[in-house]
C-alpha cells in the first residue's frame, strides 16, 4: 500500500514509484497498460515490476462501463500521439463473448487498430493494440470466464488450504438469506485464503 | 451560434478545425498554445466595421503603440509575421456557411486625391493637376455569407502612413460580439451604457442576482454620475453606496461578463481567462448563472481558462446542460497547433480520473 511521506510524495511499496497527490497524471510512456479496477492495476503494476518494465505505464480506467469515455480522453491527451503500445487487460467475468465485445467497439471508437481475438496485437503505422482478458485461456486455448482472482488462485490450486476455503463459501451460500448468491465470489474467495495463509 | 470554424495562417495557427462548438464552449491548454488567439480570430471575424479592430487586439495585450506600417499593424496577426500569406476563418453559424479572407494588398489605389487648403477656404480646396495617384497598403478583407455578392472592406495605411478603413458594402446589421479581455477592464462608460440599455428593459435584476453570488450583501445597484464619467454603485447596507470596482476585481469581472452576455444578446461573447479574480468556491454557481443567461438571452459564450478548478465547476455548475458544453484543448504538435474536443460526459470523467487535461 502507498504510504504518505513528509515530502507530500506517495511512493509506492511495490514498484517504489513515488506519487504526488493532487497532481493530475500525464502520459509519460509510449507503451500502456490500461487496468480495469484497482485489483487488476495493482497486479500488473506489480507484474511491470516483477519483471523490470518500467518504461511501461499501467493506468486504471476504473469500471468497465467507464472504458469508452476513458479511451476518448486518453485518446485526447497531450502525448498519446507518442504511443506507439496500447493494452487493455480486464475480467472476462461470466460472458466472454460480451467481454470483448466492450473492449473492441471502445478501440473502435477512436479508430485504433481494433484485436480480433485477446492476447493479440492489431497495429497500423502509428500504434498497436492489444486486449488481454482474464484469467486467461483453458487448455484448448479458449478463454475462461472468470475474473483475475481466478488466475492468483491458480498458482496455489494444489494448497489444501483452498479445500477449506471451498467448504467455507459453501457453508456461507446455504446460510444466505433467501437463497440470493453471494456477492463477487471469487473476491470472497481469494480473501478467504488470504485470510488463512500464514 | 458558431458550431464550427477553421482558421488558417492567423497568428500561430497554421491550419486549426473546430469541428464541435457549443453554446458554452471552454478552452484550455498550455501556455503560448494559441486559447487567446484563438478568441482573437474568432472576435476578427465578427468585429468588422471598426477602424482598430485590429490594433484594439493590440491594445488587450497590452501593446501601447505600433508603427502605421503594414508590418508594424497588419504583420503580427499573420503566421510567422508572414504578410505574404492569406489568413482565413471560416464559420458556420447557426447551419450558414461563412468566412472570411485577409490578404495584404501593397498597390491598393485610394479613390481620392490629396487636397491642398487654399488661401481663401470658401472657394474650395485645390488639387494639384499633374498629380498621380499613389497607392496606399491595405489589408483586403472579403466577407462571404452565402449570399450573391461579397462584402469587401480595405483596412487602409496611406503613402503618409495615416490609417483608414474602407466598406464597399452596407455595415448594418451585423452580428455582436464583445471580447472580455484577460487584463484589461472595460471603460466604465461602456459598463453603464450596457447596464443602463438593461435598467430601460427592467431586467437590471438579472445583473444583481448575478453579482449577489459573490457579495451577498448587494441590495441594489444603479449608475451614478458624480464626476467626469458614471460609474456603477452598489448598496451593501453602508450608509452610502460605495462603486462596485470597490468591492474587488471578482465583482468587477463578474458585472463585466453578464452585461455582456445581456447586452449582447443573440450574439457572441469572449471571455479571456474567465476565472480571473474569482475564488474558486464560486465557480460552480458562477457557471450555473452564465448558463442560464446564456441561454435566456441567446448567447453564446467561448472562454480561455488554464485552470483545472475552473473545468470542474464548468462540470458541476452546468450539470443541467450537459449538450451545452465544450472543452476544447490546444495542443501544439510538431509545427501546428491542433484541437482536441472533449464533451461534457468527456469532461467529467477526465475529473473522475484525475487526468490532466489542460
């Protein structure tokens, strides 16, 4: 988590970026990585670094329903004209089909090289694109619905402690009032093991 | 209202589109990217009988005096100084096509001889027989409507470097337009003459109700001729009415911007830098208020800002007219300065996002 420093600065426990409040971002890269939601940005921000690309920018665009508007103003600011990398990465949640759907007609919206298919690049001669939607494709390379707490959770699929977890959410669902479904359960999943892991 | 407009080779702008303007349009960008001469343009094209329309401009940027050569008066509104270019500014205004054309002309012949005074003035003046005619320079100005014939005027210097100005048409009836500049405050003759053309309709109250956002104390205003000049006074409850540019630059920018949108009804106006003298808690209701008068009196208001708060109030004050609003953003980019249009949903969420947008 950002920690505020004497400084008026926010710098960033995971990338060590510092920050300045109340200062309006600008774009500063020509690659960006546009993240749907503050779990999806922090990940990646955390993948940028993991994997030492700091000449890439990764941005929230906040809810999915707000990635038009988004891209028309990113579209509008100064040096987008510098961008020569433009990905969106964001849940397939439970309808793929829809999942891409958004993501493509807001490229198209601003007349961007629009990807047929997620996890590939479409360019012309100033910019390329690319969508990435998670947690990403089965074995048959079809993506998954699902979201990219799926994906986290699949790097730990063989730790007993997700049998309790599982058995934890079913015992919640069975007490639920009127028999609604919980709420983002795979928010509450991967809480749940966080919250058991030492 | 102008929805649209191209621009070239005026000033700094090689060849600037504005493909979307409304009735409430904001424009922003850095510093040197052209929001003031954007406004000037757009004021040239509407402000065509004066003598100085073009030294005025001049005279907002705060240039005392220029030499009455075609360089010294005409040159500095052309790119790159450039005398040799065409500036154009097309418009299309409420669905009409319109533009016109500034061309530099340094063999315009003047239509009259210079006279010499005789020694008895009743008999008339004399004219030398074997003089020839000398040409003057001037700036060739061609207005088309749309309509049959266009309109030609001649911005004139002499060979004796005496400036004129020339209409080969009929100059009435022409669209308003006011510039509010930046720094410069309008004469307080020309404040009352407004405010008082308003009194005479009884619609001096929309003008207290506007300035009643800054000082809520206001009762009444009214115009007072006690020296050379009148001037606007207010009542705040003191035992004497005090003159409204005594109670700050805020009150005095404010009372500027809605007489001009009142008396300019129908019409355009200009506003350079708008938020200047305003605290920033005031902005949203100050421009709820220019909306409803923009609307209630058919004008159309294009405002420079560089200030982020002044977006945001521009966001918050005109949420009941989302289709009214425009911010345009200039951007310089490589060797043009180019428009970037944002809508108000745009708008807002740019906000919402914290993006830097100016």
């Amino acid at each position: 988590m950002p920690t505020t420093s004497k400084k008026r600065t926010v710098t960033c426990k995971v990338c060590g970026s510092e920050f300045y409040p109340g200062e309006k971002w600008q774009i500063w890269s020509d690659k960006l990585l546009l993240a749907e939601g503050t779990d999806v940005h922090r990940l990646l921000i955390y993948a940028v670094t993991y994997y030492q690309k700091f000449d890439v920018q990764v941005i929230n665009f906040g809810g999915i329903d707000e990635l038009r508007l988004f891209i028309e103003n990113l579209h509008n600011m100064a040096n987008f004209s510098k961008v020569t990398t433009l990905v969106i990465a964001r849940d397939a949640e439970t309808n793929v089909v829809s999942a891409i759907d958004k993501v493509q007609s807001a490229i198209q919206n601003v007349n961007l090289p629009v990807p047929i298919e997620p996890f590939q690049y479409k360019s012309n001669e100033h910019i390329k694109t690319a969508f990435m939607l998670f947690p990403g494709h089965d074995d048959h390379g079809q993506c998954r619905t699902g979201t990219v707490e799926d994906l986290c959770l699949a790097t730990v699929a063989d730790d007993p402690l997700l049998d309790c977890v599982n058995n934890f959410l079913k015992c919640a669902q069975k007490n639920q009032e009127n028999d609604e479904e919980i709420k983002h359960p795979w928010k509450s999943k991967i809480y749940a093991y966080l919250a058991g892991i030492r | 209202m102008v929805t649209e407009t191209t621009i070239r080779n005026f000033k700094c702008f090689k060849h600037l589109t504005l493909p979307d303007l409304a009735r409430i349009t904001v424009i922003g960008g850095k510093n040197n990217v052209g929001k003031t001469a954007l406004l000037e343009a757009l004021f040239l094209f509407f402000d065509r009988t004066p003598l100085n329309m073009i030294l005025k401009q001049y005279g907002w940027r705060g240039l005392a005096n220029v030499i009455t050569t075609p360089e010294g008066m005409w040159a500095p509104i052309f790119r790159e100084y450039d005398l040799n270019q065409q500036i154009s500014i097309s418009a299309s205004i409420d669905g009409n096509e319109e533009s016109a054309r500034y061309k530099y002309n340094p063999n315009f012949m003047l239509e009259s001889l210079p006279t010499s005074e005789t020694p008895d003035d009743s008999k008339g003046k004399s004219v030398r027989t074997d003089i020839e005619p000398i040409p003057s320079f001037s700036l060739d100005i061609e207005y088309d409507d749309g309509s049959k014939t266009k309109k030609k005027s001649h911005l004139i210097i002499s060979s004796k470097g005496a400036p004129g100005i020339k209409h080969d048409y009929d100059s009435t009836g022409l669209r308003k337009a006011i510039f509010l500049p930046a720094k410069l405050q309008i004469s307080p003759k020309e404040t009352c003459d407004r405010f008082s053309k308003l009194t005479k309709t009884g619609r001096e109250q929309d003008v207290l109700k506007f300035l009643k956002l800054i000082e809520t104390r206001l009762k009444n205003i009214a115009v007072i001729t006690e020296g050379p000049e009148p001037v606007i006074y207010g009542d705040i409850g003191l035992p004497e009415m005090i003159p409204i540019s005594f109670m700050g630059g805020g009150m005095v920018r404010l009372l500027d911007v809605i007489l001009a949108i009142a008396w300019c009804e129908n019409a355009v106006v200009f506003v350079d830098e708008v938020e200047n003298g305003i605290h920033r808690s005031l902005l949203p209701k100050i421009w709820e208020a220019i909306g409803n008068a923009a609307e209630n009196y058919k004008c159309q208001v294009i405002a420079t800002t560089h200030s982020y708060e002044c977006l945001e109030a521009v966001h918050k004050g005109l949420a009941s007219r989302p289709g009214d609003v425009r911010y345009i953003r200039l951007e310089s980019e490589r060797d043009n300065i180019t428009a970037k249009t944002s809508n108000y949903e745009m708008l807002g969420s740019a906000i919402r996002h914290n993006m830097e947008m100016r």
